[in-house]
C-alpha cells in the first residue's frame, strides 16, 4: 500500500514539474516582427539622450529600416513615437554612422 502511495506521489511530481516546466510565461520585451526587423517594435514614449541609449539611430532620407511618425499622444503602434523627458519605452542616441537602424520622418504612411 505504501508503495503504491509512493508511485502515485512521485508521478504527479513528475507531471506537475513537466507541466511547469512546459509553461511559457510572457515577457514585457516586444519580439521582433516576421521579418527579423528590430526597428519595427520600437515604438512609443521615446526619450532622446547622449549615451546611455538602447539603440542609435541615425535619420535618412530613404532606404530608411522604419518610417516614423512624432505624434503627442498614442503612440502605440509600429512607426508612432511620442518625445518624452521620462518613463521612456525606449532611450535613442541619434548618430551619423554605426547606427542599430535608420529611420526617415514622415507626416504619413509611418512604420515599415
């Protein structure tokens, strides 16, 4: 009988640690969109610093990796940034060469 209790107990620890480990829990990150472009997924309250930043970005006229758009409120879709001061979603140091991305300001037709 103790046995069988024994059995009984070491397999529902097994699944429950199967079960758990099968989980996926979601992160706050943005992924990537299909095409592998990091440029895409970042949108939103955007703060412009010296150094410190999470990407450089360098401004185009064409052949840019995202089209974006400066908005004052909303921005919560690809190409829609909004300058903030803090609580930024992302920190961007603007450069002229060795950028992450590039991006091109437009009034329309943001994203990529």
């Amino acid at each position: 009988m103790k046995t069988k209790q024994l059995i009984i107990g070491a397999t529902m620890l097994t699944l429950g640690i199967i079960g758990l480990t099968s989980f996926q829990s979601e992160t706050s990150e943005k992924d990537t969109d299909k095409s592998g472009n990091t440029a895409c997924e970042v949108y939103g309250e955007i703060k412009i610093v010296d150094y410190g930043e999470d990407y450089k970005v360098k401004i185009v006229d064409y052949g840019e990796d995202v089209k974006v758009k400066w908005v004052d409120y909303g921005a919560d879709d690809k190409g829609e940034w909004k300058e903030v001061d803090y609580s930024e979603d992302y920190k961007i140091k603007w450069v002229d060469y060795g950028e992450d991305f590039s991006i091109k300001e437009v009034d329309y037709g943001e994203g990529c």
